[in-house]
C-alpha cells in the first residue's frame, strides 16, 4: 500500500509544482586505501569565503562536507600517512555529489572536478545527461543507449527489435549521433528491426551520454530532430567487463602504459536474435550473426597535445527461411484466420568499417584546436527470394472439435513471390578542425567541415501477388482499359510492384558554424546567452546526374534564466532558431529508386520553452523537467514507413508541423537508486500538395514510460528492475500503396513491460570496517551479478505493421496484424575485474 501512494504521490507530481527547501550543495563519500581499506581520520578541507572549512572521515572512511553553491573552490584531502591530494570543484545550489577517492602513499593525487560548470551548461543547454550505469541496467530485447531513450518522453519508438527512435515527429533519418565528437551512420538497406542486430554504441565503454530532443546549439550538425552525443571513457587502469546473456554477450578489455600517456579499451559483441524472432507467430529457421569489434586508443605526449583513435568493424549476417504463419483475429462470433505456408530464404549481409583519428591541441589556457578525419566504408546485400501460399478462412471455434483452430471454409486463397537483389557500396570521409576560445565571460566555438560521400547503388525487386488464380495488377492508374469480363484483356502481365534502378552517386559537402555563449548576473539571477549560426553547402554529381550546387544557412539561440530564490530552486530556458537538413543518399531517392539530385533541405522551425525544478521528497534529491515545444516546417520530404524502412518520394511536396508538450521527473524513489517516469503529448501533421493537413506517419498522440529501479530491503542485493511503455497507436495500418488522404488507419496502442531481476555478489563499493570478507572465489571480480530478464512480461501483442488479404467473396479487404514479440524469458551474467 505504501509503494502504491508514492506512485500515486510521483504521477501527482508531474502536474504540480510544490516549493522545498533549496539545500546548500554536499560533497560526501568514503576514503580508502591502497588495500582497499577505510581509512580513518582523514582531514577534509577547504578555504571559503567565510574562512576555512574542515570535516573528518569516520572509522569507516565516510565523510560529509558542505560546499558554497557557485563558488569553486580546491579541496583537500590530508592525512599524516598519505600524500597531500586536491581537486578543484564547483556545485550548484542543491547538488550533491558523490567522490570516493584511493589515497597514495607514493604519489600525490591533484585533479579537476568541475560539477556545477558543466552540469549547469547542460541544463541551460537543454540536455540530458543520462549515466553509464543506467544504461548498463536497462532493460530491453536491445540494450543500451537507444534503448533508454525510448523511456524519455518525446521519444518514440514501437519496435523493440529496432535500435531506431523518432523524436517529436521525426524519423529515424533525423536524429544526429556522435561517439567522441564524431559523426556516426547508419546502414541504408536494412527494412526490418530483426536485421539490425547491434547499434553502432558500445554501452560498456561509454563515459558519458547527453541527449538533446530540440532547440539544440549551432555547434551540432544539420538535422530537424535530436541529438544523441556519446563519450568513449580514456581508460586509467587494467581492467576486464564480461556480459553474456541468451542474446549475446560482450567483452571488454582496458589498459595503460606505466608512464599513463598510452591507453587502450577494446569492446567485442555479439548478438543473436533467434530467441526473440522463434517467438513471433512465424515459424523459421533464423541463422544470425551479428558480431562487430570496437577500439579506443588514446596517447597524451604533454599537457598540450592528446591524440586518439576510435575504431569499428561489425559483420551482420541475417539469413531467414520462414516456414509457416498462422493469425487468429476477428470476433468470438466470427473468428477468422490466416494461414500462410513459405518456400524460399532471405540472405543479408552488412559490412561496415569506421575509422576516426582526432587530435586536440591546447595553443594557451583559453584557447584550444581540435582536428578530426574519419572514414565510414559500408558493404551491403539484400538477396531473398520467398514464395507465401496463403489461405484467409472462418476457423473452426468448437472446442471439442479435432481440428479446433483449424481453418474450415476459405474465403480467400492466393500465393505472393517476392524478389530482391540489391546491393549497395558506400564510402564516406570527413574531416574537419573546431575551435574553442574563453575570452573573458565569453565562450566563443567555430568548425569547417568537409564531407565527400560515394555510393554505389544497385536495385532489383519485385513482387507478384496471385488471388484465387489471378494475377494481381499493380495498384496504379492504368493506362490499357480493363473491362473484363466482357472485353478480353489485352494488356502486358507485370509484376504487382517493382523497382529497378542502378546509381552512380557522389556528393561533396562544406558546412561549418560558429556561436557565442556568456553568462551574466542579472540582479541576484544568473542569465545564460547563446547565439550561433550554421552554414551548409553540398552538390549532388554523379552518372546521369547534374545537381545544382545548394546553400542553407540556419541561425540559433538560447536563453536560460536561474533565479535566486531562497526556496525554489528552478531553470527557465527558451531556445529556438533554424534546422534545415540538406539530403543524405536515401533522401534523394525516390520510391521507384531514381535519384533525385535537386532535392531541396527540410526545414524546420524550432520554438522549446523548459522549466528545470530540483527540489527533495522523503529527503531525498528529484527533478521535474517540462518542455513545450513547436516545430513549423516546409519543403518537407514525405515518405511511406514500413517496419523499419522509410521510402521518400523526395519532391518536397508538403509542410508539416509538430506541437506537444513533455514531463520527466526523476529522482530516488527507493533510496540509492535512480527511477524516473515520462509524459508525452504530441500532434504532427502534414499537408501535401496543398490537399490539407493529416497524420504524418509518426504522429504517435500519448506516451508514458517508467523505470523503476528497486531492492529487497532486507536483502539489498537482490535488486528489481521494471521498464514500462504505453505509445498510442501509430498511423500506417493501410497499405504502403494507398492514397494517404482516402485510406488513414492506425495501429492498435503499444504496451510492453519488461522485468529483470537480479542478484548482486559483488557492487564495486569498498569493503567496509566490520563487514563481513568477500569469498576467496569473489575476490577477483570488482563487479558480478546474475539476473532473470522478463521481456513483454504480460505478453501483449503489439504490431508493427499489416498483411493485406483480399475476401474474393465478399470484395473486402482484411488487414491481418504483423505481431512482434511474446514473452521471452533470459539469463543474464555480468562480471568486470
């Protein structure tokens, strides 16, 4: 009953604001030493505005000290055994932090530890700063970063066998990543969330992630939706991190030279998603492998130069052979089925290798060079052939009967052969140099880019459809008369949908962009300025192909105001400006595969107004974040979404716009662990060829997701893990062919809940005095845990997309769900030494 009012107490407080007590920011944790034990009477000290400051640890190394909000300051750690050691730190009002720290007796320990200068960048910045840990606990069929962000309001994302998300009405093309300042792709011919297998991001070696829904700097690249900006962490120490599960596993090795200038981490995974395909509603023989290797080296000759290299090279081998279907649907009175019997294989394969080389050069304390060059080279086929015999009948509802569930009369039978030989060849390279300059109170960035992108591009697919022993004509216009039956049918026999096209394409891109920032006080108020501008030119060249050379410029700004006051503690900020997004390949190609060389960019306007409340219930530290936001866009490239496959008619047909209004409080629900829940209402909406506004295809109206993270009281190391979503239904229920403004159909509502449970041998906190020694078979590992995971733990049945079936009877169409996932269950090991 408990549980139930603070649940009832969050949901409550995402609609209302309540003042607490704003507290002074606390610096606490525990000290230890070089074998691992507390240490006792620790000096903790620093010189404040008011004098000198000073806190003891206990017998168990604890220690607890109060810091002055927005004042930096150098604290020190003394003790007559150990070398002096300091850091400099700043904190903002209400903060806490939380530092454990090895003290030396050989080496003395001096560092930075800037909290509220970049924490309080990110807030006024509007980004969301989400941790490893987190992450690493997630849960889900893919986990990792983006699936995360699927529990954030304003993200959406309604196939869990997909690493792609839409954000406030984009798509999956929309949304910029970067992994250590460097720009990440994705492949180009993947249609279904089963064949992507890993996303590019190694959760085990990630640092930091920020996340950005809109309204974001000049400083990032020139697309409409979201920023996703990922940091690799510079290894300090030997190390080792297992994971290992019935989808795959991971390992993860780290280490540095003596003289700590060289350091390496090295992260290979692999997946496998038969468990989760053997148990959709389709039958097969699923082969995956989807392996990929990943590498970060970093050497710092001197203060001044730090140099890296990030590499990857991933192998995805999708190979299917479907067997049979069977779908109930329709009513108690009126159970329909169909039933669906395969012959033929699917074989993809994706190959792609990156490599990015950056150095950074600090010319004076205030002035700062950054240079990077990668190259993104991708390999990809698609080959299937498939022939589904098909039959859409009444079933048979008797109970006792022998042949209960079976179908007995068949309204509809047919037969659909499709056919695909596509390959694609594509060679990406940039390189670009950043600037950074602290000129007083001011903040000044700038970068010039250059990006050359080749692709080798080759389609052919085809699709016959045969009803009840005739072929099915494509569903277009046609130019030949048919009167049949009474005027013989003349014409050609053509397949019910193809495509054929071979490109030739190359496109050289200049883009680059500089922006201001300052912070002024304003009264007893701090007030945060940014104002910036990108630019953006590229020409579209190739066989056949003579694109005319195109420019965008995209001006953006930010303002962000902290009021003083003495028991609020709240950030309002306002950012807006230009988001235009020139073509990628996949843009310029249209629906029948013809490149389009004078597509125009999207553009979007952006207007995001926020509000960051902190404040504390039952003691401990939560924060409301709102967001409400508008987007007006025109020379909008409209598209068909099919799973996971978007095909754009790239003509800039249309205008759209996108409204909605999102809520994410997060905080310690349970006591040492973070939890959060999300709201989110948004309406998008297009209008093509100036026939009028409808759903754009990523118009999802609802959504609520929670992580709730939790531990048996009395055995703190079992611990719980739910994740929860609810996304009203998505547009694309008709078919891929029908007029959008005749047929507008939605998907039933997204439900899912996946559930982990695990149990904690070692956490990597420190021993304490008293506590009782780890086991000598325990004593290797700083990190193990064995867990059950639940996924779709009530078993709901969510679909992405609809089988069209014709009643030759009745002359009605039948759209049968594509079901996703039933409940899975997995076990899961996690170790690091």
């Amino acid at each position: 009953m408990k549980t139930i009012n603070k649940l009832l107490t969050l949901l409550f407080l995402l609609f209302c604001t309540v003042a607490f007590a704003q507290q002074n920011p606390v610096l606490y944790g525990i000290m230890i030493d070089e074998d691992n034990k507390p240490v006792e009477g620790v000096s903790i000290f620093y010189d404040g505005p008011a004098g000198r400051v000073q806190a003891t640890t206990d017998k168990t190394g604890f220690y607890q000290i109060t810091i002055p909000a927005d004042t930096p300051v150098t604290v020190w750690f003394s003790h007559i055994s150990f070398k002096l050691s300091a850091f400099y730190l700043e904190m903002g009002m209400g903060d806490s932090f939380e530092f454990n720290s090895k003290l030396n007796t050989s080496v003395e320990e001096l560092g930075n530890l800037v909290i509220n200068k970049d924490t309080g960048r990110k807030e006024v910045e509007g980004i969301t700063t989400i941790e490893p840990e987190v992450i690493l606990r997630m849960l889900g069929p893919n986990p990792g970063v983006e699936n995360i962000l699927k529990s954030f309001a304003g993200v959406n994302a309604n196939n869990e066998l997909s690493t792609g998300y839409n954000v406030r009405g984009g798509n999956f093309d929309e949304n910029l990543v970067y992994v250590n300042d460097i720009e990440i792709y994705r492949p180009f011919l993947i249609r279904s969330g089963q064949q992507e297998g890993l996303s590019f991001t190694n959760s085990a070696m990630v640092s930091n992630v920020d996340f950005s829904a809109g309204g974001f700097q000049s400083k990032y690249g020139d697309k409409m939706s979201s920023v996703l900006d990922i940091t690799y962490r510079k290894p300090t120490r030997y190390g080792a991190a297992l994971e290992a599960s019935f989808l795959g596993g991971s390992l993860t090795l780290e280490g540095v030279s003596k003289d700590k200038r060289w350091g390496a981490i090295v992260g290979a995974r692999y997946r496998d998603n038969s468990l989760l395909v053997n148990s959709q509603e389709t039958q097969t023989n699923f082969r995956p492998t989807f392996i990929d290797v990943q590498s970060l080296v970093t050497f710092t000759p001197n203060e001044k130069w730090d140099f890296s290299f990030l590499g990857n090279i991933a192998q995805n081998k999708y190979q299917y052979q479907p067997l049979s279907r069977q779908t109930n649907f329709g009513t108690i009175n009126d159970p329909i089925a169909l039933q669906i019997f395969y012959e033929g294989q699917e074989k993809d394969e994706y190959q792609t290798f990156f490599g990015a080389f950056t150095s950074k050069y600090k010319v004076s304390k205030n002035f700062a060079l950054k240079f990077i060059g990668s190259v993104y080279h991708t390999q990809e086929q698609e080959y299937f052939d498939i022939l589904a015999q098909y039959a859409l009948g009444e079933v048979d509802s008797n109970i006792g009967s022998d042949t209960f569930g079976d179908i007995q009369f068949a309204r509809g039978v047919g037969s659909q052969l499709n056919h695909a030989r596509n390959d694609l060849d594509a060679l990406i390279a940039n390189a670009e140099i950043k600037g950074y300059h602290d000129i007083g109170d001011n903040k000044v960035e700038w970068g010039v880019k250059y990006t050359r992108e080749d692709i080798r591009d080759r389609l052919l697919e085809w699709e016959v459809i045969d009803s009840a022993g005739f072929s099915i004509r494509p569903p277009v216009i046609d130019m030949v008369p048919n009167d049949q039956p009474y005027t013989p049918y003349t014409g050609p026999l053509v397949p019910y949908n193809t495509i054929r096209a071979t490109n030739f394409v190359t496109i050289n891109r200049f883009s680059g962009y500089a922006q201001w920032s300052r912070k002024v006080t304003v009264g007893e108020s701090e007030l945060y300025m940014n104002a910036g501008a990108r630019v953006h030119q590229w020409q579209v060249t190739g066989d056949g192909l003579d694109g005319k050379s195109q420019i965008v410029v995209s001006p953006r700004g930010q303002l962000a105001l902290k009021p003083k006051w003495e028991r609020t503690n709240m950030l309002f900020r306002l950012s807006g400006g230009l988001y235009q997004q020139p073509p990628f390949y996949r843009e310029l190609r249209d629906s029948l595969g013809m490149v389009r060389p004078s597509v125009k960019a999207q553009r979007s306007v952006h207007i995001v107004a926020g509000n960051d409340y902190s404040f504390k219930l039952w003691e401990r530290p939560f924060k409301l974040v709102t967001e409400a936001y508008y987007k007006d866009m025109n020379n909008v490239n409209t598209y068909t979404l099919e799973n996971v496959r978007i095909r754009y008619r790239a003509n800039n047909d249309a205008v759209a716009y996108a409204y909605g209004l999102d809520m994410r409080m997060n905080g310690e629900f349970v006591p040492g662990t973070e939890s959060w829940i999300s709201v989110g209402y948004m309406k998008t909406e297009e209008n093509i060829n100036g026939r009028g506004y409808i759903a754009r295809p990523t118009d999802q109206r609802l959504k609520v997701a929670v992580l709730f993270q939790d531990y048996v009281p009395n055995i703190p190391s079992l611990k719980m893990y739910l994740n929860l979503v609810y996304n009203t239904g998505l547009p694309g229920g008709s078919p891929s062919y029908a007029d959008s403004y005749i047929y507008q159909s939605r998907l039933n509502d997204y439900r899912r809940a996946d559930a982990g449970f695990s149990y904690v041998f070692v956490d990597g906190t420190p021993v304490k005095e008293g506590d009782k020694p780890k086991a000598k078979w325990l004593q290797p590992f700083k990190e193990l845990a064995l867990g059950l995971e639940i996924f779709n733990l009530f078993d709901n049945q969510n679909s992405i997309t609809n089988t069209w079936v014709r009643d030759v009877y009745t002359k009605s169409q039948y759209g049968i769900p594509n079901y996703l996932t039933t409940r899975v269950f997995s076990l899961k090991l996690t170790a690091k030494i």
